[in-house]
C-alpha cells in the first residue's frame, strides 16, 4: 500500500483521529487516577430498606453520619496494658494526632475536629468497651468529624502509620499497635487496586501481546492494541469518575473495569488486523476490511454493553455501579477500536506490512536452519490454480500445491477445516458429547453455595488493616468492630431533633422505656444462647467492675438509673448519646456480637432478630397501654444493608435477568432477521453458565484444585460470594455474545456471497475464524486470569468464573456445539428470513451426496487454471507466487 493512493482527505482524517486522542490523553492522565480514590469497601443500605430506615433515623436524631472512625490498638507481648507507659501513651498520641496538619482534596493543609475515647479517656462505665476481658489490648478511638474528605482522611490515616503506630512511641518488644476502621480498610482496598493493576501490567498485559505478535507474525502491529489499551482505559476511567461523586463504587470495580478494557481492545485489534494482514493492502483492502470488522465490533459491543448494562437494573448501588463502569468500559473501547486503530492503519499501513528486519539479512541464518528442517518445496511454475476468491481468504503459507496429473492426491488440511468435517459427519454425536461432558459440572449446581459479603473478602489478603482486624478479633468480642444498634422510637411524641438536655422522666426514659429494651435484650439472649447481658450497652445495661475483678454487664431498673443519674455526672454523657433530648423520644442500645458481625453467621441472626422483633412491634401495637403502643423498634448495623442487597437482588435479579436475555434475543433478531438464532444463542448462553458455576463447585468447595490456585489454602471459605454471581451473570452474556457474534457473521457473510449450502458456510467460517477467535479466546482468559491472582477472594472468584467461560466459549461452544447446533438446524437457522437458494456444491458438477473430500476448500485446489471457469460462481486466484 502506497500513501498516495488514499485520498488525501482520509489521511487528514486518520491524522486529526489520532492526534484528538493523543490530546485527550493529556486530561485524561490528570483525571483517570481520580476513580481509585473514589472506591470503598463500604455496602450503603438500598434506598428504603429496613436498614437505611433505622439508620437515617439514628443520624436524625443523634447525629454522627459525618464522623470517620479510626482505631488505635495496643497490644501486650505479655501480662497487661493498664500501664503507666499506656496511659502516658495515650496522651502523647492525641496530642500528637491533634498537631498534624495534612492535605485535604482542595490542596490546602489544615487539620480536622477530631475526638478520642479511650479506657483513660471515658467514664467508668464506658471502659469495658476500651479494654479486653484479660486487659491484654485497649483501644483509642479517633473520630474525624465534618463532612468526610478521602484523601484528607488518607493523610491522617498514613500520619498515624507513620507517626504513632511505626514510630517505636511504646516498646515494640513488650507492646504491639495496629490501626484498624472502615477508612483504613478503604485505603488498603484502593492500594489493593493499585497492584492488581499493577501485576496485570507486569505479567497478564505482556503474555497478551506476545502471543497477539505470534499470531499476526509481526511485532509491529503491536503499536495498535498498546494505543487502544492505554487511550481506552484512560478514557473509561476518566467518564467514571462523574458518576463516582455520587454512586458507591466498590474497590475491585476498577479491576473489573480494566480487565475488560484490556480483552476487548485487544481481541477488537485482533479481528482487525488479521484481515488487514490478509488483505491487498490497497485503500481499497482497508476499507473492505473495516466493512466487515466493524459491523462485528459495533454488534459485539453494542451487546455486550447492553448485556452489562444489565447490572444497572440491580437495586443494589455497588453491583448497579460496577454495571456503569462496565458498561462506560466497552462503549470506550468500541469507540476507540472503530475510531484510532482504522487511524493507524491509513497512516502507518505501508510500515506495518513491510517486514521487520531489511530482505536477505536472515538469508544466512535461513539456509543453515533450512538444513536441518525441511521445508515446504516451492511451487513450480507449471502449477495453475483454480480457487474461489469470493469465498476464501488466501494465506499463502497455509497453501498446499499438488500437481494437475494427480488431482486424486491425498493433501494436508487445515485443522479447523478438518474440525469442520468431522462436526458435519459427526453432528448429532458431538451435540451429545459435549452435553454430557458439561454433566459432572452442571449438576453440581443444586449443591453450589453462596454466602453472604464479608467485608474483609473485598479486600486483600495481609493488608495491615485486615491484620489489625484479626488482632482485634483475638482480644475482643467480634462485635466490637461493627456494633449493631437497637433503636426504638415512640410515635406518639414529636420534635426531640437532638434538643437540650433534660433528664426528667419521660417518653422512653422512663420505667416502661426501661423495661421494653430488658424484655427485648431476653428474648434475644432466650433466642440465641451466644449472647448476655455483656453483648448490650445502653443507659439499662452497664458494666461495672468490682475491684480486683473484670468487668460485668449489670441491668438497672429505673429508679437504678436515677439514682446512678444523681451521684455520677458522666452517666448523662451516656444519656446524652442514648436517648434524645429533650422529651426522650428515641433510644438506642448498641448490640456486640459473640460473631463476626460481618460474617455469615451474622446474616442468619439478622434474620431471626428481625422476625423477633416484628412480633414484638405486633404486640406494642395491640398493647392497651397508651405510652408504648405506638413505640416501634429496628435494628441497623453491622450487615443489615448486606441482607437487605441479598433479599432485593433475590426479588429483582430475576427479572432483570430475564430482561437482559430478552433485551439481547430482541437485538439479534433485528441483526440476523432470524428467529431460531436467537433461542439458539440463549440456549448455549445457559449452558456455559451452567458448566462455569459448576466447576466452581470443586473450586471453592473442594480441595480437588488447590493445587492449582495456591491462595485458596488461605481461604477459609466454603461457598462463593453472593456478590460475584451478581456481578458475573451478565458479564459472561456479553463475553459469550463476542464470538459467537463473530463466527455467526462469517456463516451470514460466506452463505449470503456465495450462495453455497448452509453447511458448508459453517464449515468455511469455522475454518477462517478458528485460528481468530482461539487466539483472542486466549487473549482474554490471560487478560482475566489477573483476576485470579488478586488477593482480593471476591476478585480471584470473580476471575476464576470468567476465564473458565471464556475458555469454554472458546474452545467447546464455538468450536463444537455451535457449528454442530446449525447444522442439525440447516436452513431452520435463518427462517424466517429467505437466504439466496444454495447450489447444488461449490465444486463444478459435484452434488450434495459426493464424499466430504470432494469438496473445495480454501487450501486444495484441484482443477488446472482454465482461461474462463466452467462455472459461474469460480473464479481464479490472481498470480500466486
């Protein structure tokens, strides 16, 4: 191809194209990194959940949605840390917390409100929260107040790293000091994200070009997939963060979001430069390139992001965002592939089919291999060929030269041709094969288990937030991390929006208030024998510490706390974050857990505790006395927002499911004019779905392939995540869609322009697109499996589903069942649309029932040339050399 034969109007063009993207690379850089900071592992309670009620509730009335809790864990090598180097401690560390002046999102340095609690910082009451059982570790907590900055809070969370915890303030052979809360976990997350992508770069990324390069046999063409990774990524990033001001966008969305960027672009490059390769290289050659391969890409794409988008639908903001950012993900990187990589092929076409290393510079290596390896003998000159260039993309090194007086001649084929013949002898065999293959997988699926979210399998293994965590596990009760709140509300009052203070009888502080929170607290100790009175803390229940013994959870009545009330003036602090002020409205009581209150057996407690108390709201209701029978009670906390996502999700996932796949039928109905194809896609859809989430049956359920994924002798687990089928379902559509999609429009192509039998269409496109499609299959299963290697189990589930479907599609939907499917369909794939009557054969004068070997294909040509072909729909190849 020569630059002067495109128009210069093209070149204009292309150049304007890339120079556009090169220059929108600049903000791009500037706003991309952006979406990192705006993650959390934080799960918000959906919108008019039992959970978001309570907990909007509780800020009304006490306030608190603004503040940021740290906390500050020290540990005794041995014996105790009620010390006087703790306590001094202590004090040296708020006043050195109190002196930082960090960066906030505006550039400007100043410090935050801050409060601390602690053992040596709260009344007596309240210490048994701040120490352990065997006064091993004690807690200070640091609470940021004020409307919540991210990367202010990083700052201080880093300052306190540096500063107190690595800063040998106490002895680090007697004690140890870990830093632990929701914000930690939040920047472990994001820095989590940060060497995901980081690995992906280092290992997935360059194994994915190298073998792009082994297929287009030129290192070259790699400067298209590298622009269009780098220009698509940015750019999806970069629109994301808008949407990530407002919507919760998980930590590992940013993971999902580049490991899709990287497979499409990449096999997107992939479909466009092997035909490119193959073409004449003229103006002429890229524009029929870019007629066929860009038909394709724009229905692929425009599937799999409608296919994505799906997750949008979901009522559950983190799944509903990782469905925005997938879908900005493939839109950008549709647009991108249609737009620079057609750019780069005008301005650099001549370059990139020029070889790599001047003519005759191997000439020497060549001849000494070729001694040692035999080659193919070059054709002579008395070798004419006959071929059908309507039908076939000629690769001269898959070419297999046989002589005019041996037309009987037994040739080598091609594997995928050969693939072809055997699926259409062999059809109804190979449906049945590959059925019962996928057997021991998808009956497996009746027995796959998933659990509820637990905040740490969002994040990755051996973050010093998560080993903090673990700490604080070992030395204090469970619920101490994330405490559940009571919280009751008596209707029959009104104002009390955090008023003055006012400790007269009244509302719920009083007898009956007092013995409504007792009742419930017993019924919940009678439901679940784990808990005591040590699991409550509100104005009734106090721990008390008899001297030369631990604390004890004691009920007061009362007339007890009045009492109490009169000789102890830090009670009313108590009061005061209890009960609202001033007419005693609402009331809360914090519940610890004996459990992981992000666990899964907290997900069954919530259930029952919420069961027990819509019975006990049933009986306040139907109670005769007229001070506690509009007086209802909720529970917030803790992983009610996850119960609440998991019962929308078991509502709506269905049908947002089953609009989807209607959404995705309709869609190919409009593209192909067919109704079977359709029915058929969304049959092999739902068998891959069913052999993905079989297999990780013996994944995550088994040991049988530990061996092959070694962090999973880390995971304690025995189910997958509620969260990856969510996220996975529609993903794995779209992905399906690709190449079925690709090979689907080859059969159209080869069956519409040549007329031949439906077939021997397969059979064709099989042939052509066999080598494409197994080649990006791969591509994208390497892309994926960096997914795999994350220590993040959400995202090494998350992996393992994807590259088992996407090698599946590749290797066994597409190769067999599908080809088989339209050949026992025949003419049955496209009605009702009306495709152009077959001829009898390809070949000249051979009918349906000559033998398979009979037939043309794209590499045996068995007819010396003749000036004009016998038949019609033959024509001749041009001089092939």
């Amino acid at each position: 191809m020569t630059e002067q034969s495109i128009p210069f109007s093209w070149r204009l063009a292309a150049w304007g194209v890339l120079f556009f993207w090169l220059a929108l690379c600049v903000p791009i850089v500037l706003v991309a990194p952006q979406l990192i900071g705006e993650t959390s592992v934080d799960v918000r309670p959906p919108s008019g959940s039992r959970s978001i009620v309570a907990q909007d509730m509780g800020e009304q009335y006490f306030g608190g949605g603004n503040s940021t809790g740290l906390l500050i864990l020290v540990t005794a090598q041995s014996g105790t840390v009620l010390t006087s180097d703790v306590r001094n401690f202590t004090g040296y560390a708020i006043d050195l917390i109190k002196s930082a002046t960090i960066e906030d999102s505006e550039g400007s340095f100043n410090s935050r409100p801050l409060r601390f609690d602690g053992y040596y910082l709260s009344p007596v009451e309240t210490r048994r929260n701040f120490v352990s059982k065997t006064n091993s570790s004690t807690i200070i907590e640091v609470s940021l107040e004020g409307e919540k900055d991210t990367k202010l809070t990083n700052g201080y969370i880093k300052f306190i790293r540096d500063q107190v915890i690595d800063g040998h303030i106490l002895d680090p052979s007697l004690y140890k000091l870990y830093l632990a809360g929701e914000q930690a976990l939040n920047m472990d997350g994001q820095e989590g994200t940060l060497k995901d992508i980081e690995n992906m770069e280092k290992i997935c990324v360059p194994v994915a070009f190298l073998i792009f390069c082994y297929f287009l046999r030129s290192i070259k063409f790699i400067l298209a997939p590298v622009l269009s990774i780098v220009v698509s990524i940015g750019a999806s990033f970069a629109m994301t963060v808008p949407f990530a001001k407002f919507i919760n966008f998980f930590t590992i969305t940013p993971s999902i979001m580049l490991s899709l960027g990287v497979a499409l672009s990449v096999d997107y490059n992939l479909f466009i430069l092997i035909r490119f390769k193959k073409s004449t290289g003229t103006f002429a050659g890229i524009k029929e390139v870019m007629k066929y391969t860009a038909h394709t890409i724009l229905i692929s794409g425009t599937l799999i992001a409608v296919a994505v988008a799906g997750l949008i639908m979901v009522p559950c903001e983190p799944i509903s965002a990782t469905g925005v950012g997938s879908c900005i993900s493939v839109i950008c990187t549709v647009v991108v592939n249609l737009t620079l990589t057609p750019a780069i092929l005008v301005i650099f076409g001549d370059w990139l089919r020029r070889p790599f290393f001047p003519e005759g510079c191997f000439t020497g290596i060549t001849a000494w291999c070729g001694s040692f390896c035999k080659a193919k003998p070059p054709p002579s000159d008395d070798l004419l060929f006959h071929v059908n260039d309507d039908i076939l993309d000629v690769d001269n090194d898959d070419l297999v030269f046989i002589k005019p007086s041996s037309p009987s001649r037994k040739v080598k084929k091609s594997f995928w041709l050969s693939m072809g013949r055997f699926i259409s002898r062999h059809k109804y065999i190979c449906t049945l094969l590959v059925l019962l293959l996928g057997a021991p997988f998808y009956s497996r699926l009746p027995e796959l288990r998933m659990n509820t979210l637990d905040q740490l399998e969002l994040l990755p293994r051996g973050a010093r937030s998560v080993e903090a965590l673990h700490a604080l596990k070992e030395d204090f009760a469970p619920g101490i991390i994330h405490p559940y709140t009571i919280i009751a509300n008596n209707y029959s009052l009104t104002g009390d929006e955090r008023g003055e203070s006012s400790f007269k009888e009244g509302g719920l502080f009083s007898q009956a208030g007092f013995d409504l929170f007792g009742d419930l607290a017993a019924r919940i100790i009678i439901q679940n024998p784990m808990f005591s009175n040590d699991s409550f803390l509100s104005p009734m229940f106090l721990p008390f510490q008899i001297p030369g013994q631990s604390f004890e959870t004691h009920y007061l009545n009362f007339e007890e706390a009045q009492l109490l009330l009169m000789l102890n003036v830090s009670y009313n602090t108590i009061l005061e974050k209890d009960i609202s002020m001033p007419e005693h409205k609402v009331m809360t009581m914090s519940v610890f857990t004996p459990f992981d209150p992000m666990g899964h057996l907290a997900t069954e407690w919530i259930k029952d505790v919420r069961v027990l108390i819509d019975v006990f709201n049933a009986e306040l209701e139907n109670s005769q006395n007229p001070a506690i029978n509009n007086t209802r009670f909720y529970l917030f906390g803790g992983s009610c927002p996850v119960v609440d996502f998991s019962e929308q999700i078991n509502d709506s996932f269905a049908m947002m499911l089953g609009c989807v796949v209607a959404l995705v039928m309709f869609l190919v109905l409009l593209m192909f004019r067919s109704l079977m194809i359709p029915f058929r896609l969304a049959f092999t859809l739902l068998y891959t779905l069913a052999v993905a989430f079989g297999f990780t049956f013996y994944v995550y359920q088994t040991d049988a392939f530990h061996w092959l994924f070694t962090s999973l002798h880390e995971f304690d687990g025995d189910a997958i995540q509620w969260l990856v089928p969510s996220l996975t379902i529609t993903i794995i559509i779209g992905l399906g869609l690709d190449y079925d999609i690709y090979l689907l429009s080859r059969v159209e192509e080869i069956r519409v322009n040549t007329r031949c039998t439906d077939e021997e269409a397969i059979v064709q496109a099989l042939q052509k697109t066999g080598s494409v499609i197994s080649g990006a299959g791969i591509i994208m299963a390497i892309a994926f499996s960096g997914l795999m290697m994350s220590s993040v189990v959400v995202l090494n589930q998350f992996g393992v589903l994807l590259c088992v479907s996407v090698i599946l599609d590749t290797f066994v939907i597409r190769t067999i069942l599908l080809p088989a499917i339209m050949m026992i369909a025949g003419q049955w794939n496209w009605w009702p649309r009306k495709m152009p009557e077959p001829y009898s054969s390809i070949t000249n004068g051979s009918s349906d029932t000559d033998d398979d070997d009979q037939r043309i294909d794209t590499f045996i040509i068995e007819e010396p040339y003749v000036e004009e072909p016998a038949s019609p729909h033959l024509s001749r190849c041009d001089d092939i050399q």
